[in-house]
C-alpha cells in the first residue's frame, strides 16, 4: 500500500464523518420541531458507511475506503403529546415531535468529530512522511 493509498483512505474517512457531522447537525436542529401530523413530522437521519474496498491487478488489497451507502430515517417512533391549545394541533388535540434524542445525537457528533480529526492527523502524518522521504531523496 502507496502512502498516495493512505491520503485516499483518510479522505473518505473525512468525506464519511462530514456527511455524519452534517447529519447529526440536521437532527438537532429540529429536535424541537412540532408537526400537526405523523407523515410531516421530522424524523431522525442516520448515514450508512461501508467498507469499500479497492483491488490492485495482482490481487493485494491496495488500499480500503469508506463509502456513504446513504442516509436512513430513523424507525423509533415519534414522540405524540396532547396539547390542544397549541396552534399546530391536529383534530384531536395531538401535535406530533421527532424521534430524536439529544443526549444521542451529541455524544454521535462528539464522536464523529474525533474521527473527523483523526483522518486530518493521519493526512498530516502521511504529509510529513512524504516531506522526509523527499529530504532523504536530496541527501538532506
């Protein structure tokens, strides 16, 4: 595996965390959304990563990635709360909440921006391994 290998590798793990921090961002910022009906109601979004996986000519694994497959809603259900004297209440006094808990969401994009930083230090780390290689080719 090509150090080039390892900078492709790090910037889909920075690509993948992005669309995850960017995710997370979105959840939050309607964590507090109200909807007069189940169908318009937020739901969380969650992205789906895979391994992606890139193969050289004689076989060898030349290097691995991570790829988005896409971004699903959340399955948990929705919050209802009676509350008839809210303007966005439906018939029966209901007004519906996402499905989004924010104690989760925090910790998601706690974590997703400590991997994001980590794929930025290998980068770097690959960066300056590129520089010494070059000084030790000038005879530095």
């Amino acid at each position: 595996m090509s150090l080039f290998n390892v900078m492709e590798i790090s910037s889909t793990g920075m690509r993948a965390e992005s669309v995850r921090l960017n995710t997370t961002a979105s959840n939050i910022a309607n964590a507090n959304s109200v909807s007069s009906s189940y169908e318009q109601t937020y739901k969380a979004r969650h992205p789906v990563f895979a391994a992606e996986l890139q193969r050289a000519t004689d076989n060898q694994m030349a290097g691995a990635g991570v790829k988005v497959l896409g971004i699903v809603e959340s399955q948990k259900p929705l919050q209802i709360e009676y509350a008839p004297g809210n303007p966005m209440a439906d018939e029966n006094g209901y007004i519906y909440k996402p499905n989004v808990n924010i104690v989760e969401e925090m910790a998601d994009m706690m974590s997703a921006s400590k991997a994001y930083e980590t794929n930025i230090q290998v980068a770097d780390t690959t960066k300056r391994i590129f520089r010494r290689v070059l000084q030790l080719g000038q005879g530095q």
